[in-house]
C-alpha cells in the first residue's frame, strides 16, 4: 500500500501500552476506559487520514463521540480534555480534531519520519484556512453583493444535505435497534417517503416505533403503515398524532356507560340466596321479637 493511500489498519507495536503517555493515561481513575476511547479515535480516524470530522462541514461534538465510542457524554469529554493536555489530539477552531501520532501506527517505518512531518504541515495548513475564513468573513463587504448571495444559498444547501443525512442516519440507527438490521432497499424505501413524498421523518420514526411496540418487527409492517399514512395525507407527525388522538377519543364515546339498576339482587331471576343458617336463625329471632314488641303495644 502506498504513502498517498488511505489506511484502513493501525500498525501496533507492541510496547505501545508501555508508552509513557499510555502509562500515565491508564494510571488515572477511569483511564482503561480514555485508553479504549483513544483507540477507537484512532481507528475511526484513519478514513480520513488522522482527521475526525462528522464531514466535510460538521465536526463531531460530545454527544456524537458519545455514540461512535459507545461511553457516556462526561467520561468522553473528559478524555478529550486529557488528551489535548497529554497532546495526543489537536483540536482546531472549526471542531476538528486531528488525531497527532497518527503517523506512528500507519504506513512503512522507513517513512515515519517524513509522513510526521507532512501531517503537521497538513494540521497548520488547516489552521491557515480557518484563520483565512475568519479574516474573509471581517472583509465581506468588498465583494459583491451577487456572490455573497451566491455563496449563502450554496451553504444553505450544503447544510440541507447534512442534515438530510444526519436524519437518515438517525432512521438507520432506530431502525436497527428496533426492529432489524437494515438492507439497501428497506433504506431506499424510508427514504422515498421523505424525500419523494414530503413525509416528516418523525412520521418514519413513529411507524417504526409503533412496529416495535406492538411486536411486529418486520419492514413490511413498516411500510404498510406508512403507506395508509400516506394515502391519508398524513404527511407530518402532528396530523399523525391528531388522527390517534381522535381515534382514541372515537373509542371512549363508543364504550357503552354500565348504568346501575334500583331493582334489588334478590328481585332477579337468578337470584341465589347466600345467607347462612344461623344468619337465618338470628334474622327469624329478631323477626318474632319485633312482631312481640308491637302485639304488646296494641294491647
């Protein structure tokens, strides 16, 4: 594989964890966990040549590595922190992180040397662009209003395909810890009722929600849902939760109210009498005691 490729394997050796910098990193309270995270870092970064960005436009945040790295939010911040003290990562203005021995585990080790020396000069270059943008957004106004239009509506849809993307992932993602993992055409058909019928993505989520609630985790349960959803017009969550909520309400009214009768049990013809023999005797005492008491006071 040569120099100019893109590595997709860590060269390991194998006193790395007796670095001092893996030393001192699994020395402190929680470190096995920075080293793993570390890692992983590496690894995710090497499609991108030691660079860690969610795109092209988007850098990842806490919540983000969070999730790629499988720890919580504060044990990932933390690490981060660590390893820009320990300088083990760089982290430019724009969010990027460079991942800084990454030359040390790719490649042949007699270009060690010279590819460290490239991706610094890689690590300022990058730095040179932001600080350039910085100074070109102070001096907008010597351009023309027409390309500052035009370079405003190119961001915008930039922005609209990141976030077109960042959904899908978000499906892909609810999908397959719900239901099943997902092939190429299952994704296709998620995405058509978004992008070619104008379906809220919630509304997808909500189909894929109310599939796996109801122990139907199957794709065509799924699309048979948002099918009727669509032919109904039900392009957005809202119309969505309001036809549940009429439905349930549908279904209280229609329950019939059990009304309770003045005609006394023992008046029924099913009647069956559950009083006891010496319930019996006492009530048949009290009985001849009461017609006593009221022959004595005729008398």
């Amino acid at each position: 594989m040569s120099d100019n490729k893109k590595y997709y394997y860590l060269r390991v050796k194998e006193n790395f964890y007796d670095s001092d910098e893996m030393i001192i990193l699994e020395s402190m309270p929680d470190g096995f966990l920075y080293s793993n995270i570390l890692i992983k870092l590496y690894l995710r970064s090497l499609k991108n040549n030691g660079k860690l960005m969610f795109n092209d436009r988007i850098p990842f945040n806490s919540e983000m590595l969070s999730k790629i790295t499988r720890h919580p939010v504060a044990v990932v911040e933390k690490a981060v922190s660590i390893f820009k003290e320990m300088n083990l990562i760089d982290v430019l203005d724009n969010g990027a992180i460079f991942m800084l021995d990454i030359e040390s585990f790719i490649g042949k080790s007699n270009t060690e040397a010279d590819r460290k020396r490239d991706y610094r000069r890689r690590i300022e270059k990058e730095k040179q662009k932001i600080l350039l943008g910085h100074l070109s957004g102070q001096m907008s106004d010597e351009h023309p209003p027409e390309l500052e239009i035009d370079k405003e509506k190119k961001i915008e849809i930039d922005i609209e395909k990141d976030l077109e993307k960042n959904t899908l992932k978000i499906i892909v993602d609810e999908y397959q810890s719900r239901i099943s993992p997902i092939d190429g055409i299952q994704f296709e058909t998620l995405k058509e009722f978004i992008t070619l019928d104008g379906m809220e993505p919630d509304v997808v989520l909500k189909a894929i929600s109310l599939a796996a609630d109801n122990g139907k985790r199957n794709f065509s349960y799924i699309r048979a849902i948002l099918q009727n959803w669509k032919n109904d017009g039900l392009l957005s969550i809202a119309a969505v939760n309001e036809r549940e909520r009429k439905f349930q309400e549908s279904k209280t009214k229609g329950q019939p109210t059990k009304q309770q009768s003045n005609v006394p049990d023992w008046s029924k013809p099913n009647y069956t009498n559950q009083t006891s023999e010496q319930e019996k005797k006492a009530l048949e005492e009290a009985k001849n005691k009461m017609l006593q008491n009221l022959e004595k006071d005729r008398k």
